[in-house]
C-alpha cells in the first residue's frame, strides 16, 4: 500500500518501540530515516523514578526516493547571520508540542489524541498537496482534520464507533487554527536589527511558519516589541546585500 516514494511514522510505548523498529527493518525492509523524539511538558507524575516526557516516533522509507518537503516545515533560525538560510532551519528530531490539554477547546475524549501541530508536520514533510495520507488507527481525527487543512486526500481505520462519529464531527466544525505548535515557530531570530532586513523578514514569518496557528499570530506580534536580544550591536559579518535576497 505504500509507494516507494512514501514514508511511515509509527508511535509506540518505550516497552515495544525497540520490537517494533525491528519488525520494520528486518522482516519488512524498511529504511529507517529518523528516530524522532516527541517532548512534552505535561503528564503524570511519579514519586519513584522519573516522570515520563516523551514519545518515541519512529520514521521509516520504503526506499532511498523517499519525499521530503525540507522548506515546508521549516522552524525560524535561532540568530541572524549572512551565510544562514533565513527561510529557516531543519527542525531537528526531537520536537516538543504539548499535548492538548483537557481545558482546550479542541480536546476529545480520546486517550491518546495527538497534537495537530506534531501531525502537521509529518503530514507536510512526507507528502504534497493532493496525496493520500492513510491512518490505519483514525482514533479522534486528529490526522483527518489536519489533511482536510492541508489539502491532503485522507483514507482512516477505526474499529470504535463512537470515534467515527468524534471525527465526523471534528470535521464538520470551523477551522480557527491547530491546536498546538512547536514554539519555536514563533520566535524572531536574535541580532536582526537592519530596519530594512527586519521588516522583510518579519512580513515574511507569519506567512513562512504561522500559517494554519492563528492563536500564535497574536502572541508573534505582541513578542517581536519586546526587547529579545535584537539591540545587541550589529556584527561586521553581517553581508546585507545577500540577506535580503535570502528574505525574499
């Protein structure tokens, strides 16, 4: 069922994520390309040993044509610098999105419901506008209702119907944004102090790395006011000339 172009992300328990990984490799030959860390700040608690922080999700190819769409999940780089590539950076592996928190309107009752951010983000690397996403365990609707927004054709499985019907549902309501996002996304690189570079640049971000996070919209203009770094003196190293191409 997968193309020799596509990739598989599996989530799984620290017990069976080894197993799994070698399942995959071995008896179906998969390639593995990442072995992503999910962080996030909230969970249950323990008092002998410690807390539980992080998921493991496991990327795998079919083959070496694998597709990945580097530039579409692209995060902000962290300083202002000439030979950076100011479109942004490589995200990296170990990703951090809250889980949904139970106050969130976008919580469903659903045990394990990922955050659409984390799933965006694999949606976006793996696939393009038009392709097939499958999720053989459709759960809340989570990856449905984030390949309904990003113009992905989506095919699921889910054996509970009252989850069929939590999804359905899911789909039918106003889109306002993701729940969640990697927060790293809605920060200004440090040192950007040119007038005329930061200008570019920030008409740039919102459309670069908050698009489909309208609730970060907000936070990302009220931050780029305050001071963050940014009034630090202008290094010599600074090629204005090669930055601004870059920013557009």
């Amino acid at each position: 069922m997968l193309k020799p172009s596509g990739t598989i992300y599996v989530f799984m328990g620290i017990r069976l994520i080894s197993l799994i990984y070698l399942l995959l490799q071995d008896e179906l030959g998969m390639q593995l390309n990442s072995w992503i860390c999910w962080h996030y700040t909230q969970g249950m608690g323990r008092k002998i040993g410690f807390s539980s922080r992080h998921d493991d999700v496991l990327m795998l190819n079919k083959s070496t044509s694998y597709k990945f769409n580097l530039d579409d999940i692209r995060i902000p780089q962290k300083y202002y610098r000439a030979r950076n590539n100011m479109r942004g950076a490589n995200p990296g592996d170990v990703w951090e999105f809250s889980h949904v928190h139970y106050c969130n309107s976008n919580r469903q009752n659903h045990p394990t419901q990922k955050p659409e951010g984390l799933v965006e983000r694999m949606v976006l690397a793996s696939s393009d506008a038009g392709d097939v996403v499958i999720d053989p365990f459709s759960g809340s609707g989570t990856t449905a209702r984030v390949c309904q927004q990003t113009n992905r054709s989506f095919l699921g499985f889910e054996t509970e119907a009252s989850y069929v019907a939590m999804s359905r549902a899911r789909l039918e309501e106003p889109f306002l944004g993701f729940d969640s996002i990697d927060p790293r996304m809605e920060r200004v690189p440090l040192d950007l102090r040119d007038p005329e570079l930061r200008k570019t640049y920030l008409c740039n971000h919102e459309r670069w790395f908050l698009a489909r996070h309208g609730a970060s919209v907000d936070r990302f203009r009220a931050s780029v006011h305050k001071p963050n770094g940014n009034d630090r003196p202008v290094r010599k190293h600074h090629a204005r000339s090669e930055s601004v191409e870059q920013l557009l």
